[in-house]
C-alpha cells in the first residue's frame, strides 16, 4: 500500500501564500492591470485624441482649424480630466508628444498645458503627412520602440491609423476609443500591454485606486 503523502508546515503555507497571490491577480480587472504597469514606468502610452465632432470633415490643411474635425464639448472635458487623472495616479511621465493637428494638440494641451508638450511631425495623422507619411510612420515607430528614462514613460498624442500602419495591429473604435490609451512595453517589437478607456482612467483616478 503506497503510503500517504507528508505535508511539511512550510508547504502548507507556501501553497496558500500562492493561491492567495493568484486569487489576488484574478481579481484585478485589465483597467488595474495596465494602470500598475504605467506606475512601474518604462512604457510608451500611445493616447488617441480626446472625443471629437463626428459632423466635421477633414481637409488635410495642418493649420487650417476649420477644416478639421475638432473635440467635441465631450471631447474637451475629457482632455481637461486626463492630465490630473494621471497625476492622481502616481502615473509618471517624461515627454509628452503630439501631433500638430488640432484634436491632438488641444487635447495635450488641455490635459498638460502648453508648456509641457512637444509638437512633432512624426505623430501626424496620414492624411495631413503629405509627402512626409514615410518620415512620419518611421518617426512614430521610432518613439514606440525606444524606451523612456528609467522610472518614467513616454506620452504620445496622435491618432488611430498612423498607430495601425506602425505596429500592424487593428484598433477598431471598440478598442481604442477616443480618449482611451494603448500601452506598450518598447522594445524592437514593440509589445501592446492592453488598451484602457478615458472612462476607465478617470474613474479609477476619482475612486483612489
């Protein structure tokens, strides 16, 4: 008869410090996920500009306002919560990007303030690159790929089809919303953590978390 097996005192409690550990991982939604890896620093966090008039229609013109689409009231309220949401989540950062069309640009500067942002061409969208959509697309794929200093992460503002082209994934508007942030881990493949909300953001700021 094989005899039953002998549980030491100090297996018992390795295998319930484990499972405690894995019952505390499975309850962390991806939104509380995401959120501690930004605090850990050395992420690139692509953020889409903030909501925007639908009704509106691009010219392709940089520094005509009026032919672009712009933030909505919507818009222009959750550009002015995100900087202090991120703030109030201990969420570091070292530069801040943007792309000088006006829905990006407004939306760092309304979450940031004009004095912490760099305008770069390497962030603009495709359709206002022109002849410079290569120089543009090897820009963007520049600043996902190199990592931030130690304990910080990269901000960059711009939009959802240049980030497609870069990096080859699809972020249709049911993962990656107006507003919400896909999270990267540089690198020469640069490697998506996961996407979170403005809303997510923002609520879990408000809530202490």
């Amino acid at each position: 008869m094989t005899p039953a097996p002998r549980f030491s005192l100090r297996m018992i409690l390795a295998g319930a410090v484990a499972f405690a550990l894995s019952a505390l991982t499975g309850a962390q939604s991806e939104a509380e996920i995401l959120i501690a890896a930004m605090q850990e620093g050395g992420k690139v966090i692509f953020l889409r500009h903030a909501a925007t008039n639908a009704n509106e229609i691009d010219t392709g013109r940089l520094g005509d306002r009026g032919g672009q689409r712009n933030l909505s009231a919507a818009g222009i309220e959750q550009a002015r919560a995100l900087g202090p949401a991120l703030h109030a989540l201990g969420i570091p950062l070292d530069d801040i990007l943007t792309s000088p069309v006006f829905r990006a640009r407004d939306t760092a500067e309304l979450a940031f303030g004009a004095d912490r942002i760099t305008v770069t061409m390497d962030l603009v969208a495709d359709d206002y690159a022109g002849s410079t959509l290569q120089a543009m697309l090897d820009g963007s794929e520049r600043l996902l790929r190199t990592p931030p200093p130690a304990g910080t992460n990269r901000l960059l503002i711009g939009h959802r089809t240049p980030l497609q082209m870069v990096t080859g994934g699809r972020f249709p508007d049911s993962v990656l919303p107006e507003g919400a942030m896909a999270v990267f881990q540089p690198g020469s493949t640069p490697r998506l953590l996961g996407t979170i909300s403005a809303e997510q953001l923002i609520e879990t700021a408000a809530a202490g978390r």
